[in-house]
C-alpha cells in the first residue's frame, strides 16, 4: 500500500498540469467565439453629421446580406506558426445589421421596420481583423438606398478601420477594432451629401 501511496501522488500532479495545459490550450483558440459590440470611438466623437431636415422621414434598413468568401472568418493572428484564427459561430451580417440600425437610430434618424419610404440595403463585403503587432480591423460595406416602389436612389461602397496596440490573440481587442471599425464604415455613409438627399427628397 506505501508503494502504490508514494506513486500516486507524482501521478496525480501529472494528470493536474495535464488538465491546466489542455485548459489553458482551449482558452488560448478564439474558435467560434460570439460577437460583441465593444466600441472605444463612439459616433459622437466623430465628425458630426447634419441630420436637419431629416425629421419624420422613415428609413427601413433590411437585413444585410453576407458576400465574404468565408462567413465564420473574422480574424486571423499573424505573430505564430502555424497562424491562429479567430471566428464566430454567429450571423455576421445580423450583427451588421443590428448595431447599423441602432446607429441611425442614434443620430435622430426615423428608423422602421417596415412602411419605409427609403429602403436601405446592405452587403457586407469584409469584417476581419488581422494581427501582427497592431490589431488591424477593416469593414467594407456596400449600401444602397431605394424608394418604396424599388427605384435605386444611391449605391455607394463604404470602409472603416480601426488600428491599435493590445495584448495579443485577446477576444476583448478584435471586438474593440471590429466595433470601431463598423462604426467608421456607417459614418462614412450617413456624412455624404447624396445620403442626406436621397432622403429628403423622398420624405
């Protein structure tokens, strides 16, 4: 029985840091992780944007579509090899969508769920992070704005980057670069003379 005592106890610290390797390796892979909307340059810090004129006109903003090649693929880490990835087991362009309405909501803008009489449409072109000593974000969007009846009004295609320094692979830092970034992309949108327009002359 001392034997077995004495042999048990170096098993049982082995199983113990085998148990803290494999947990620290899954903590380590950003696989699947959700979305959050974790801004650091909130719109309102950004140039402002004239929304005068625009009271009671009804915006509907519909679901954005996705035309990424690879639809979980948000990020990648560039610092080790082989290179470590970071996805989502989320709806990206929902995501898009949601925090997109919330925005235009934010400025004092009409926006409906139906009943519109500007409709805007979305694709969501590019949304990824890519992390060397920065973290590097960039979202592409293509917007554009019809009538009720369906009547193109404007088609334009937007970006926003986000660049800064963090500590590494970390989930807290792609969400703070892939929020700012989106905000950038929407803000690049709504500032245009031809958005403002499209818009009042469909009240």
């Amino acid at each position: 029985m001392k034997k077995w005592s004495h042999l048990a106890l170096p098993i049982l610290a082995a199983c113990l840091c085998l148990g803290t390797f494999v947990t620290a390796h899954a903590a380590d892979k950003l696989e699947n992780i959700p979305l959050e909307w974790k801004p650091t340059s909130p719109m309102s810090e950004r140039p402002p944007v004239d929304v005068k004129g625009l009271e009671g006109v009804k915006l509907q903003v519909e679901a954005f579509t996705d035309k990424r090649e690879e639809p979980a693929l948000i990020g990648r880490n560039m610092n080790k090899v082989p290179l470590r990835i970071v996805s989502t087991k989320e709806d990206v362009p929902r995501f898009v969508t949601y925090q997109t309405k919330d925005l235009l909501s934010a400025l004092g803008l009409d926006v409906v769920e139906s009943g519109g009489a500007v409709i805007m449409k979305g694709e969501v072109k590019k949304f990824f992070v890519e992390e060397t000593n920065r973290y590097n974000a960039t979202v592409e969007l293509r917007v554009t704005l019809t009538d009720a009846a369906g009547k193109v009004l404007w088609v334009v295609e937007s970006s926003g980057t986000s660049s800064r320094f963090g500590i590494g692979y970390k989930a807290a830092n792609y969400y703070e670069v892939l929020s700012d970034a989106l905000i950038g992309a929407v803000h690049e949108v709504v500032r245009s003379p031809n958005f403002k327009k499209a818009l009042t002359d469909n009240k």
